[in-house]
C-alpha cells in the first residue's frame, strides 16, 4: 500500500511538471497571417509590395483581435481602395522553420474584385497591382505562395489543408522551403 501511495506521488509529480511545460510552451507558439486571393474579371491576381522584403506577394494582415476574419478581409479592400465579393475560404496552412517552437496559421481567403472606392485605381498604385496569374507565379519570390496560389485557382471549389517549412525569406540563396504536408482537400 505505501509502495503504491509512493508510486502515485511521483507519477502525479512527473505528470503534473510535464503538462504544465507542455501547456505553458504551447500558448506561445501560433501567429496567425492572413492571406488574400483577389481575382479581377481579366483573371488577373492583385498584388501588394512589401517593403520589409523587398518582394511582390499576395496581400495580406496580421491577425489582431478581437476581430472577426471578415473584418481583415474589409481592412486589406480598404486599403487597397477596392470592393469585393464572393469571399471565401480557400485554405488553411501552417508554416514553421526548423528548430523553431513557433507555427504560423495561413488562411488563404479568395474574392472577386467589385470596382475601386474611389471609381478610378488602387489606393497605392505604387505598392500594387493587377497581374496575370502566370506572371503573378514568376514574380512572387515564395514556393510555397505560388503553390497555393496555383493550387487555389486551379481548384476552387475545395478548401485545402497543408503544411510547410519557409525561411529565409529574400537570402541570397533563396527562400528555403520543403513541404512537410501535402495538399489536401479539408470539405
């Protein structure tokens, strides 16, 4: 009986010291970016360029709450100056680097282009613009952005699911990346 009372003491104690690692290492470890696939009637995909990496990408924002994933899609469409509608979700991605404890959680989110807020062009027409998918695929310096960007074009009607590892963003041997997951189809 004390063999057994002894035993329970250590076992609760290794137990208790793991999921209280576990727990307070797991709370800091996810970011959530958002992205945006906005097509215009000539098929064409908009474009943003981001200073801090000196490269055309896909627009999008960080995830700042409390607000609603909707409210970051009308944040990206106002400033962009543009209207939109058939928004939808076209997947969800994870990114990590090796040896990093931290994931970052992509949804890639698709629309239609209505019209500009004010009639005419995009807010900052320096910092964006409409391009040709193909085009779009050649400029955009991140693999695994171009593969979803393909893959969510090429199959719209599936929300899809999968996994990377990108860093190095810009060195001058190129992103590093490989897939760790595979695309697949989460409806």
């Amino acid at each position: 009986m004390q063999k057994t009372r002894i035993i329970l003491v250590i076992l609760f104690f290794v137990v208790a010291d793991h999921s209280v690692y576990a727990q307070s290492v797991a709370d800091s470890i996810s970011v959530t970016w958002t992205k945006y696939i906005i097509l215009n009637d000539s098929n064409q995909v908009l474009l943003m360029f981001d200073k801090s990496y000196n490269a055309w990408e896909l627009p999008g924002t960080g995830y700042r709450g409390p607000i609603s994933l909707r409210n970051t899609m009308d944040s990206v469409a106002q400033f962009s100056g543009i209207r939109y509608d058939d928004y939808a979700l076209g997947g969800i991605f994870t990114y990590s680097k090796p040896g990093a404890y931290r994931t970052t959680v992509k949804p890639f989110f698709t629309a239609r282009f209505k019209g500009y807020l004010d009639g005419q062009s995009l807010r900052y027409p320096k910092r964006m613009k409409w391009v040709d998918l193909d085009a779009a695929k050649k400029i955009i310096p991140y693999p695994t952005m171009v593969m979803i960007l393909e893959q969510l074009t090429k199959y719209p009607k599936t929300v899809w699911g999968g996994a990377f590892e990108e860093y190095d963003y810009n060195s001058p041997g190129g992103t590093k990346w490989k897939v760790i997951e595979p695309f697949y189809g989460l409806n």
